[in-house]
C-alpha cells in the first residue's frame, strides 16, 4: 500500500522556478532604458496612405535583434551632470526654471551628442555600448509592432496627446514625460524636440541594410546625418513613424535632441 503513494510522489515533477528578465534598467546618471524584444517590422512609408514619397521607399522587411532604448530624450540635467555644460536655449528664464532640468537637451549637434555616447561609454568603464539609435531601431520602437501612421494609430484627432508639436506646444520645448508614452512605455517620440540617429542620411531606401544596422558611408550620405521624430515646431506630418529628416552633423538648433539605445547586457 505505501508503496503505491511511494510511486506517486517520485513521479511527482518538480516545480521550475521561472526568473523573468527585468524590462528596464537606469544607469548611473539616472537615465531610465526599456528592453524592446526583437522581431521583424516593415520600415518606410505604408503605401495604404499617400504621405512619404521616395524618401520612405521601398518599404522593406528588416529583422532587429533586441536592445535597450532610453524611456526619455536625454534631459538638460542628465546632459550636464556627464559634460558640465548646458547649451540648451529652454532653460532658467525661457521655461519654469524649477522644471527645465527635465526638458530635453538641446541645441545639440551629431557631433554632440556622438562625443556625449562616447563620454557616458568612458565614464561607466564600457565599449561601444551605449549608441545612438539606428534609424530602423528608432522606427521599429514608434511603429511599436503596427505599421500605422503615428505610434498610436492613424487619426490626427489623438496627437494632443502624445506629441509635442506646432499646436500644443506654445512655442517651446516641454518636460519629457509630459504626454502620454506609446504602447511599448517610451515616452517623447512624437515632437519636443527631433531625435539623432546614427545612420547617413540617403534620398531612399535602395540598398538599405536589412538587420537594423545603421547604413554609412557612400558619397550619397557623407554630408547628412538622420534626424527623427519632429519637434515642438513642426506640423503633424512630421510626426509619422516613417518621417525621415536630416542635417549636417554639425547643425545644432534648440528642437534637435537624442535619445540613446543599448547594444548589450546592462544587466551582466
């Protein structure tokens, strides 16, 4: 009789502990990163709409790896407790003085913002793990697993709510969790200020990589660098995922800004 219930505990299986992995992570200036999962989107323009033109085509499938992605635009503190400096135009008496350490930073070049990457890499002791974002990572993380027109879907009608742009902003920069976050929790993608990214700038999308790499080189891009994102002064149009802007690396206005992304562990 004992050993019937002897026979059912043993093959009783023992119960896994699952560890999940955590989703975001704050480094040692208190910026905060989500871990977007890899997976495949179509980047460029949806041809159900007629917006974007050449410059958004061809569409084209890219695979992305998983990465981390700065839940804010870099802040104007964030930015002088790494360099000292702020050079952004928003600050003291231009905004709320009490808030203007949680507006972007801007009045950043690409330059600037490389030499900020390569400055936070030094400074935690690591090697090209911190990055700007390639454009196909910037676009993958605002089309958020659609392929809409904005990162929330296709009306105009909801864009007071997530962006800051032409209409909503009184004609300056804002602190960068004062609208609503896309689906994936990142915050700032519509408006505020236009976001860097790695890549070259080229006129389309003919022969570009397919893995999320970043595309550079070739006299086409030697001159432009790729913006994203829009900004406080730019109409909604300049708003949609697949919007492409650019400027020559060392052009720096009071709407252009960056965001960073992490190409590793942060966790090991």
């Amino acid at each position: 009789m004992f050993d019937f219930f002897k026979k059912q505990t043993e093959e009783t299986p023992a119960v896994e502990t699952v560890i999940e992995t955590p989703r975001d992570f704050t480094n040692t200036i208190g910026m905060e990163f989500l871990y977007i999962d890899g997976g495949e989107f179509t980047m460029g323009r949806n041809p159900q709409y007629n917006e974007g033109g050449d410059v958004e085509s061809p569409a084209h499938p890219v695979k992305l790896k998983g990465f981390w992605i700065s839940k804010y635009p870099v802040t104007q503190e964030q930015y002088f407790k790494l360099t000292r400096v702020n050079p952004s135009y928003f600050k003291n008496d231009k905004v709320e003085e009490e808030s203007s350490r949680r507006h972007p930073v801007e009045q950043v070049s690409w330059f600037d913002a490389k030499a900020f990457v390569e400055l936070l890499n030094r400074y935690e002791g690591k090697t090209r793990f911190y990055a700007l974002p390639t454009e196909a990572q910037w676009e993958y993380v605002a089309k958020a697993g659609g392929n809409t027109r904005f990162t929330f879907g296709d009306s105009e009608a909801l864009l007071d709510d997530y962006a800051i742009y032409e209409y909503s902003s009184n004609g300056k920069t804002a602190v960068v969790d004062s609208k609503t976050p896309n689906r994936l929790g990142v915050h700032g993608l519509l408006g505020n200020v236009w976001e860097w990214c790695e890549d070259d700038f080229f006129a389309n999308y003919s022969g570009a990589p397919s893995d999320g790499s970043p595309r550079i080189g070739g006299a086409e891009g030697e001159s432009f660098k790729v913006r994203r994102g829009g900004s406080y002064k730019t109409g909604y149009l300049c708003l949609r995922s697949s919007f492409r802007g650019y400027s020559r690396p060392d052009f720096a206005s009071n709407d252009i800004g960056f965001r960073l992304v992490i190409n590793g562990d942060p966790l090991k």
